[in-house]
C-alpha cells in the first residue's frame, strides 16, 4: 500500500467495498456498503532518502481507523475483547462514547476483522443519515440481490419504501438474508447513530425507524447465539435523547457498552507501536511529552492522530523530534494550525465564502455539542462547489453523495468544531441564525410531506421573523429556503386583500341597508300623506344614495361618516315635509 491514497473510491457500486487488511496473511474483509470518504495523503516535507518518502503514514489523522489499518490499530484490545464477547450472547451492543472516542474504529478496525478471523461471518454497515430508512435498505439489500447497480438502487428504493409502511417487516428480510447465507452470521453495523436525531427532522419517521429495529433486535438471555447482531456507535451526549423514547431507552439501559478513556500504557502503544512497525522512533523524551499534551479527554484521540500524522510528515529520516513537533504546534495546536494556514492562503472574498460553508457544516447543539451536518451542493451552491473542493483537499471537510446522487459535503471530525477558534468564532456569532434556520428546514420538510400544501407555511410571528431574516441573511439561505419563506409571504399578502376585500364589501352593505331601512321607515309616515311629497322624499333618497362613495374609495371612518351625513339627509327631508 502506497503512502499516496488509502482510499475507497467514492460511488463504487457496494459490491465492490472490499478491505483488504494490511497483513497480507489475513483474509480479504468485505464490508457491504462501506465506503472511506477520504482521501488521505502523507508527504514528507523534506527527505533525502528516497525509502523514507515511501514509508506508508501509520496514523490516521481526523479519519477513523478501518479494517486495513487493523495491523497499525493499537491500545484498544481489552474494549475490542469485550465486544467479541457480546457478539456471542446479544444481538443487540450500542457502543457509546464521547465525540472523538474511537467508537467506529473499535469496531471497524477491533470487532470485524476478530470476527473474520472467526469465521463465517458476513458484515454490512450504514449511517442513518436524513433517511434511515433507506439507508438501512442500502445495507441490506446487496445481501440477498444480485444485479447490476440500477437494479439495485431499484431495489433499495422500494425495500425502503416497504419497511417505512410496514408492509414488509425487517425479521422478514433477515430471514431472507439467512435462508441465503445458511453457514454465516450478520453483523449490521449502524455507525454514528446519532444521525438519527440530529439529521432525520421527523419524529414520526424516527420512532418508526427505532420500532423497527427494535422488532429485530433485542437481546434476550435465554438465546445463546444470534444469527443477526446489530452494532450501533453513538455518542454518549445523546444518551437522553435516546432515553427519551421509551421503548428505546429501556433497551440502552441494561445493553449499553461504553468506551472508556485510554490509559497512559494504552495511549504509549497508540503512539509507538504504528511508527515501530515501520522501524521509526521517537526522540528521547518526546513520547512522554506528547502523553502529558494529550492528558486522559477520549476527545483528544483525533487531535493525538492529526498531531502524529503532520509530525510524520516532518520526520527526519526514521525518527520523529521535538524540533519537528514544536513547528507543528503540539497535539493541541496542530490541527488549529492546519486550518488557519489553508484559510490564510484565500482572498477576502473567499474567506467570507468559507465562513458561509462552515457555518452550514455545523449543527448548534440543543443541550448537547454542535455536531456536523451534511449539507448538499445544492444547499451550498454551485459558485461556493469549487471552495468546497479546495477544503476538501486540505483534509479540513470530505465530500460524498447522497441517496439521491446529489454531492454533499461534511466536516472531516467533530474535533475541528470543537478546536478551530475561527470556525468557534463564526457560530457564536451566527448561532441564533443557524437555529432558526434548522427550525425553518424542518417546517420545509413537513411542507415536502404535505405535498407543499398551502397549509403548512409559514404564518403569523414565524412568518413575519422569516421575512425579516430574508431581508437580513438572504445569502445564507439556500434556494429551496428562500422559495419557502416567500411562498410564505405571497399567501400572506393575497389572504390579507382577499379579507380586506370581504370587509369592504360587508361595510357597504350595511351602510346601504341603513340608508334604505330609513328611507322605508319614512315612506310608512307620509303613507297618508299626497303622492307628490312621496315622490319628492323617493328623490332625495335616490339622491343620498346615488352620491353615497364606493367603499374601495375611502379609508373606514371617512365612509362610515359619509354614510351617516347621507342618512341624517334623507331624516331632514322626511321632518320638513
């Protein structure tokens, strides 16, 4: 394996989602819908031995391990033994554990290839994403169809469709799966299962989404061994919202397994092991002092990775120095540093660009840290795509498509957010923003389900701060957004005619019903009275009449007024007769 690319290619079709593991005596893994969505690139910054530039970078930066880094994957084998066991016994093991934790390195890179190496195992992973529902069916569907990738996206679409109805239970399908694979079991990987909650807006859809899992795994002690297990990696900071659905959050509470932080032994073979395996060492004292930089925060894992990772960039020779580590602003530094200098390369114009990005790449945490968010090209826009790209080849955000084929776009790890005072900086500043506009996409989305019905934009106090917003941040907004808010308005502003019409037209009415119940009540006085001077009365009330406004010309008082002089025309005529 080459230092240059040690990944995937984004949309290969998932039968093609073959890992192979560095040790070339381990068997092929072959994880069904698993895709790297980075690239990692590792270049010495200088060198003079060209076998040194060809070292391939035993660490991973931002990036989890996955099964081919399984030979450089260190310090986790006591947690990695723990849920081999439960494979054994459950068929359910949420993994929880702090932004940063290894959480999906555990298993991808621990749990799999134990597994393989067991035998007769089959393994298959997913995101919930915005859709869990399809994502689910892209997991399972390539077990049991063959076919090229049309007839697969096909068959997805309405596996997906089928689970979200009922019409097809989840048990159904793993039988089917099982009836094909006799000799094997399944291992369905959830990673990030937080999706589920901070990326799918309906609560309807979720819950169902959460029953039907449910209805397939839960654990149970009198059953040995399980055909299905279904791994879920979630962070621990959304254990309440979890815990706030029942029947879920009974589940959570007796089969949770949660990922400790490292001990300082652990955390020295994280460190010196990868760089061992490839004969590079450490100046003498440096592994201390990086340990002592690190402390025990599981959340400092990825930023000890992206600090080992620009430290092997500037190794001298094979071994790895102070001098070197200084430059690159410590484990604490080291990834602030990388995003400033990119940021600092651009123009003006591009930096107020990336700001826009980032900000959309962020969701404000409600209780909980802000978390990423995968926005779309379309969110973002074309003229923001080439950006995009250039951040993408800084490692700071990894691109990918949807299941929609539109291209998306995602900050690289949660630990940039939490370590980039830039970007800390921008969503203290827009917070307020942001939460009103995740508030008014999940209003879209209810609008999108209701088939855009007109009933559910936006009206009242929400409508009138949306068009304040337009006005301020319209460049923030995206397309559909502003199309949203100003379908919003233009119902607004055609119901406010319609009913100022209908006041109009209720106020002329009366008025003319006033004019005429007096003129009645003054023919039945001069009933007794000559024809002539009934006459005369039938012209001055013709009269009031014929010069009475239109309401549509006069302001409500100034007709009202007018009406009532009219009226007070025709008592006079009657009294002086």
């Amino acid at each position: 394996m080459t230092e240059e690319n040690r990944s995937v290619e984004i949309g290969r079709d998932v039968k093609e989602s073959v890992i192979i593991p560095g040790n070339s005596n381990t068997a092929t893994i072959t994880i069904t819908n698993y895709y790297y969505r980075e690239q990692t690139t590792v270049t010495p910054v200088a060198s003079t031995d060209t076998a040194d530039e060809n070292l391939p970078c035993p660490y991973r930066g931002l990036f989890h391990f996955g099964p081919d880094d399984a030979d450089v994957f260190f310090g986790r084998e006591v947690f990695v033994q723990e849920l081999f066991v439960a494979t054994q016994t459950r068929n359910f093991i949420p993994v929880l554990g702090a932004s940063g934790s290894g959480k999906s390195s555990v298993v991808l890179a621990g749990l799999v290839p134990k597994l393989q190496n067991e035998g007769h195992w089959l393994f298959t992973h997913f995101r919930p994403g915005s859709e869990p529902f399809y994502a689910l069916a892209e997991a399972l569907v390539p077990l049991y169809t063959s076919g090229d990738s049309t007839t697969q996206i096909v068959q997805t679409s309405k596996l997906a469709k089928s689970l979200g109805n009922g019409d097809i239970t989840l048990p159904n399908i793993l039988s089917h799966i099982q009836r094909q694979h006799p000799n094997h079991r399944v291992l369905l990987i959830a990673d990030q299962f937080e999706e589920i909650y901070t990326l799918c807006a309906d609560n309807k859809i979720r819950h169902s989404f959460l029953d039907t899992l449910l209805a397939s795994f839960q654990s149970c002690s009198a059953q040995s061994q399980y055909n299905h297990v279904l791994v879920a990696t979630m962070r621990a900071d959304f254990l309440g919202n979890a815990l706030s659905y029942p029947q879920f959050g009974e589940l959570l509470r007796n089969t949770d397994i949660k990922v400790r932080s490292m001990n300082r032994e652990e955390l020295t073979q994280v460190i010196e092991k990868p760089a061992d395996k490839l004969g590079v060492s450490f100046e003498a004292g440096l592994v201390q002092r990086i340990l002592d930089d690190v402390e025990d925060e599981p959340g400092n894992l990825p930023l000890l990775e992206f600090a080992l990772t620009e430290l092997w960039k500037r190794r001298k020779r094979k071994q790895l120095t102070h001098a070197a580590y200084e430059e690159i602003g410590e484990v604490k530094g080291a990834l602030a540093r990388h995003a400033d200098e990119n940021y600092r390369k651009l123009s003006k114009t591009e930096q107020e660009q990336v700001q826009r990005i980032f900000i959309q790449l962020v969701r404000p945490g409600e209780g909980t840290e802000d978390t990423r968010r995968l926005a779309t090209k379309a969110e973002l826009s074309q003229a923001n795509w080439g950006l995009v790209k250039q951040l993408a080849d800084a490692r700071l955000v990894v691109t990918s498509r949807n299941a929609d084929n539109q291209e998306t776009v995602e900050v690289v790890h949660e630990a940039l957010i939490r370590n980039w005072g830039e970007l800390r900086q921008w969503m203290d500043t827009d917070r307020s923003f942001r939460v009103w506009q995740e508030g008014l996409r999940s209003r879209i989305h209810q609008w999108e389900e209701t088939q855009r019905d007109e009933g559910a934009l936006l009206r009242g106090a929400a409508l009138a701060e949306a068009e304040e917003k337009l006005k301020q941040c319209q460049d923030h907004l995206a397309q559909g957004e502003e199309e949203f808010v100003k379908k919003s308005i233009i119902l607004r502003d055609r119901e406010q005619n319609q009913r100022e019409r209908a006041r109009r037209r209720t106020i002329l009415g009366l008025a003319v019903g006033f004019v005429l119940a007096l003129g009645l009540f003054g023919f039945a006085m001069i009933q007794t009275r000559e024809v002539k001077r009934q006459l005369d009365c039938t012209k001055v009330m013709y009269s009031a009449l014929k010069t009475l406004p239109r309401a549509e010309e006069l302001e409500y008082e100034t007709f009202v007024e007018s009406t009532r002089n009219k009226a007070m025309e025709v008592v006079k005529c009657i009294e002086g007769r």
